[in-house]
C-alpha cells in the first residue's frame, strides 16, 4: 500500500513521534509512506513527499511537527475536497493517517464519506477529543504549566500575592484541572467547573486573615478576563494579586516519555487498522487499551468528563 501522513491544526509535542512510528511501521510491513506538508493545504497544493526510516530519525525528542500545519477553512466545501482526493488518488495514495484534533477530524470524516480510507490520531494538547482518555501533546502540556505554578508560587509567596494563571484548553478543562491538582491550587476553574466568585473572593479574604502567604488560582482560557479579576481580588481580598497567561509556551517543547510512548503506540497502531480495512475511525486509548472510535461519534460529542473532576473536590 501507499499510506500518506499529515498533521492539522494546532501542533502538538508527539506529533513527530506519531509520524515517525507511522513511517517505520509502516515500512516494516513493506508500504511506502509520503507526508503531506502543511496539513490540509498540503493536499490541496498536491504537496507530497516521500519518507523513509532515515527521514525520521531523531524526530522521537524533537517538538511541533516535521511536516508543518495548517488552519485551511476553506476545506469544508465538497468541491475542495473531491480536490484532495483527486491528488491523493492521482498519486496512487490507499489511504490517509490525519495527526490532529477536533477541527482536523472533521476534515478526515470527510474524506472518509466521500470514499477515501482515512483514519485519525489525536494530537492536540488541549485533551478534548471525545473517545480516548489522553491525546498526544496533553503530558508534555501538562508538564510545562505545573513547572510555571510551582514558580509563580515561589515568588507568590515572597510577595504574599495571589497568581491566576491562564491555560489553554478552550473547551475542555483538563489541563487546569490536571495543572490546579498538581500544583496545589486554592481554585480551579474550568467550563466544568465556572467560576463563584463571590465564594472565592470570600475564601480568599478568610486565607488572608488567617496569614496564608500565597494562593493560586488555575483557569482555562476563554472563561473571562483575567487580570480584571486580578485588579478585583487586589480590591477586596487583601491579597495583591497579578495575573500569568502562559499562552504558547505550552505548544513548545521535546515531548515528555508519556507522549512518546503514546504517539509511537498509536502511529504503529493507526497503520495496523489500515492494513486491516478500518477507515472513519480515530485511535485512542482507554484504560491503557489502544481502541477506535468512528469519527462521526467523536466530531458530534464533547470530551466525556474525567474522575478527576469528582476527586478535586475531595483532596482541594
């Protein structure tokens, strides 16, 4: 077979572990894999190339992603589409691995309705793909936000000062919850879990009194503005307070071992279901269980929610 790999949307660290397993699985089994650059828009400019073992040596530590990425809007039109799958026919392409998330996986459902062997891998860092319990890129993500709580906290303490400290995840909690767990956080604050903030500006007050020298709060983007919180904790808590976005800084980065053993499990994993007919289905794990999803259950249903998010409310 010939089996072409991309990465879509955000990029994620594994990413390059994924292709990597992808590539040397699928060589192993005797099929020549091709990467498509630049995601989606690699497709449509018919942006091909072939890969080999050596092409992806030393990509298992390296960060983001060797074929690049791309937002292209534009591809859920039909017509766009039947464009992709004229190339990717054209070059005698079988079928398609997409290395992605949410967004990415709509476009692979696509090809995969319109006829085309597709399957997915979730490579996004904001673990909000239905179907799986972890996506690659979450671990190392995770792993960077708890390094910035724990010295936020060193110079919140100096400074007897409350830090709100912003994380990605858009719709999905999972980062904060996980971060806010690791990092001993006063309050987490996620769309699973919004903000009282009558409550936490009272709870805050009552640490003050009682000679508490910090507090940290962890929230999602996208819940509110951040530092006006801060200015109104400052107000009203006795607490100073000052307000960290970590922004991109949590895309960046050599994987963590957890997301390389991910992404190495789920590439080889990915080109084994191909081999076996499987298309229209997303790799995920389940209780260490590598299993498939039909990506049509996993674009229509939001990200089951965790124990974690019960847990927290006992150990906080």
């Amino acid at each position: 077979m010939k089996i072409a790999v991309l990465t879509s949307g955000g990029d994620a660290p594994g990413m390059n572990a994924a292709i990597r397993a992808v590539v040397r699985t699928g060589i192993a089994f005797g099929h020549e894999i091709f990467g498509v650059l630049d995601g989606y828009r690699g497709l449509l400019e018919d942006n091909f190339i072939p890969l080999t073992s050596k092409d992806v040596s030393g990509m298992l530590s390296a960060g983001g992603t060797m074929l690049g990425t791309a937002r292209v809007t534009e591809f859920k039109e039909v017509p766009v589409q039947m464009v992709a799958i004229d190339n990717l026919t054209n070059r005698g392409i079988d079928a398609l691995i997409v290395i992605g998330g949410d967004g990415s996986y709509r476009g692979a459902l696509a090809l995969h309705e319109l006829g085309f062997q597709t399957i997915g891998i979730p490579g996004t860092i904001d673990n909000d793909v239905y179907g799986t319990d972890f996506t690659i890129g979450f671990h190392t993500a995770l792993n960077t936000i708890v390094d910035a709580i724990d010295k936020l906290r060193d110079t919140s303490s100096s400074h007897r000062r409350c830090s709100i400290i912003e994380v990605m995840g858009r719709t999905s909690g999972d980062l904060a919850l996980y971060a806010g767990i690791c990092g001993g956080a006063e309050f987490i604050i996620t769309p699973e879990n919004p903000i009282n903030k009558d409550k936490l500006i009272s709870t805050l007050k009552k640490h003050n009194d009682e000679g508490r020298r910090h507090a940290i709060i962890v929230v999602t983007e996208q819940q509110f503005d951040v530092h006006k919180l801060a200015a109104e904790i400052s107000i009203k808590s006795g607490f100073s307070s000052r307000a960290t976005v970590l922004g991109y800084i949590q895309r960046g980065g050599r994987p963590v071992a957890e997301d390389r053993i991910l992404a190495s499990r789920m590439g080889s994993y990915a080109v084994e279901a191909i081999m076996q007919g499987v298309s229209g289905e997303c790799i995920g794990i389940k209780n260490d269980k590598l299993v498939t999803s039909p990506l049509a259950d996993i674009v229509n249903h939001p990200k089951e929610r965790g124990e974690l998010y019960d847990l927290v409310q006992k150990i906080r």
